[in-house]
C-alpha cells in the first residue's frame, strides 16, 4: 500500500520498491519451475511442506539440499526421524517428483521434459508474469491516486503531479520489462532441449 506522506518523493520511493519487489517475486516463483535440470530451488522453499514435530515446516529448515549431478536432486535431513515426513511431503506437493530413500539419504531423480511439458510450463510461466505485471500495474494505480489525492490536498502542485506520473509510469516501464526479460530467459532455458 501506498501512503503519501510531507514528501512526495517518499511516496515515489515505496512504489519503486514496491514494483521491485513484484519482479523478485516473479523470479522467485520461476525458480520452482522445473527445467529438467536439478535444481534446490525446486524443493527449498515453494512447494514442500513437511509436517514435523507438530507444526508445518520448510524443507531448507529440516535438510540440507543438493544436487550431485543434473538429473538427481539429493535431500539429507538434519534429523533422521523426520526422513519419512519429508518424503510424503515431496509425494504430496505438486512438484510430480517421486524420490527414493537410501539410508539416511532421499534421493529425486528428475525425469528428462517432453516437449508438451515444456510448452505446459512456458504458458505457466508466462501467467506467472502476467500476474507479477498485474501487481506492478496496481502499484502505478495506487501511486497515481494517492499522488492526485496529495495535489487536491495541496500537498503538490499540478505541474508535480504530472511529473511523479511520468516518473511512475517510467518506473512501471522498467519492471514490465524486467519482468519480460525474465520471461524470455526462463523460456529459452525450458525449451532447451
């Protein structure tokens, strides 16, 4: 939420770290999108849940993640009784990865993409952008009423009116096309074979 207080440029502040944060989040959210290629990322933090000792917990709290190799994901848990807990949590998410325990040790192979999967997670990924636009256009909505609330109020001029609405739509320009850039990384990376 935008607040415009005294200083307008504050104001102009919040919206560009808003908009920023809008494109990290876009970013994070690819990173859980499978390439065929290991990655942690695909199991840190997104979409594994593990319920253990009594509350729902992180993967990256309970195991150290790595990946040996491109095509094996390699999870150690901290503690060795919670092993069969992470293992459901990984068949249960929506990641479609099944692992195998080895010891102490679960191991997530990561199958080879076919090529209608890859065209499934390039629509996926460019939702995943249009939402990350949606919110950087919400942020521009914001700023731009509470700035025309600030000239009403006599907090600006006119003349700085229009150009904090120049600067905000230029800020909104340039994390539209972060956002675009990312796209395109993220589909040249899917669609590599």
């Amino acid at each position: 939420m935008i607040f415009l207080t005294m200083d307008p440029e504050l104001t102009m502040m919040e919206a560009d770290e808003s908009m920023t944060k809008a494109v990290e989040y876009v970013i994070h959210e690819f990173a859980a999108v499978r390439t065929g290629k290991a990655s942690p990322a695909l199991v840190e933090n997104l979409d594994v849940h593990v319920r253990s000792y009594g509350s729902n917990m992180k993967l990256k709290q309970l195991a150290m993640i790595s990946t040996p190799d491109a095509r094996l994901i390699r999870i150690e848990p901290f503690d060795s009784s919670t092993l069969q807990d992470i293992d459901r949590a990984i068949r249960e998410s929506r990641l479609g990865l099944n692992g195998s325990i080895e010891g102490k040790v679960i191991r997530l192979p990561i199958p080879v993409l076919s090529q209608e999967r890859r065209e499934q997670m390039v629509k996926m990924i460019k939702q995943m952008a249009e939402e990350g636009r949606v919110r950087v256009r919400s942020v521009r909505r914001d700023t731009i009423e509470v700035l025309k609330k600030g000239q009403k109020e006599g907090l600006i001029t006119e003349d700085d009116l229009h150009r904090y609405e120049k600067d905000t739509q230029a800020l909104t320009d340039k994390s539209v096309a972060d956002i675009d850039h990312h796209v395109m990384t993220k589909e040249k990376e899917i669609l590599t074979v």
